[in-house]
C-alpha cells in the first residue's frame, strides 16, 4: 500500500514528502503584494518591478534566500489570470521602503522605518 502527503495551506496543496517542506516554507508568505502594496505603495507596476528588483539584490547581498521571501504566483479573477507575489514580512518592508524616493507614499514608508529604528535606539 502506498501512502502519500497532502498538505493545504490556504488556497495551496502540496503532496509527497518534498512538497510537505515546500508547505512548511509557504507557511510564512503572508501577503500578496497585489493587496499590500500595488495600488497602496506604487502606483504603477513598473515602480514596483524596479522596487522588487532591488529588493532581489538586498537579499542575495546579504545572503539571505530569495525563496524564502518572494515566491511568483498566480491568480484569477473575473475569468482573468495574472501575476502576483507572495512575501514575507521581510520582503513586504522592503519593497515598502526600496521604490524611488519621488513617490510620496514609498517617502513616508522610508520616515516611518526612521522613525521605528530611532525609537528602539533610544529604549
């Protein structure tokens, strides 16, 4: 007899052994940048690729799997798929901080993270 593993989580099925660790790993991508910050952060998708580009490089600079934070999915909606990402809270800060300091939005999200961190150094 051949037994299997199937885990869900969320809207995501993974089976067989590997898949069981690939579960354990998505567990922790809890946003879609299509809710937190397209629209919110960047207003246009190009702003975002750029940010997310950058945010690529930070973490392979600091050798830090890129996996683990970013994974591409995909979504449908009114008979329509399309490309979302999945991030951690690591990924979401710093896409939220990396887009060009022109946009206003990504301006407060880079004053609040000043803000945060001179708090903590004061304590």
């Amino acid at each position: 007899m051949k037994t299997s593993i199937v885990v869900s989580y969320g809207s995501q099925t993974f089976s067989g052994p590997a898949s069981f660790l690939d579960a354990v790993d998505y567990a922790h991508l809890v946003y879609y940048a299509s809710e937190s910050l397209i629209g919110s952060v960047y207003n246009d998708l190009a702003a975002f690729e750029e940010a997310l580009e950058r945010t690529y490089r930070i973490l392979e600079a600091a050798q830090v799997p890129v996996h683990y934070h970013i994974r591409t999915a995909f979504r449908g909606t009114n008979h329509k798929i399309y490309r979302d990402w999945k991030l951690s809270k690591l990924a979401n800060y710093l896409l939220s901080i990396n887009g060009h300091p022109d946009n206003g939005n990504v301006a407060l999200q880079q004053l609040k993270a000043f803000s945060i961190l001179n708090q903590k150094r004061k304590t």
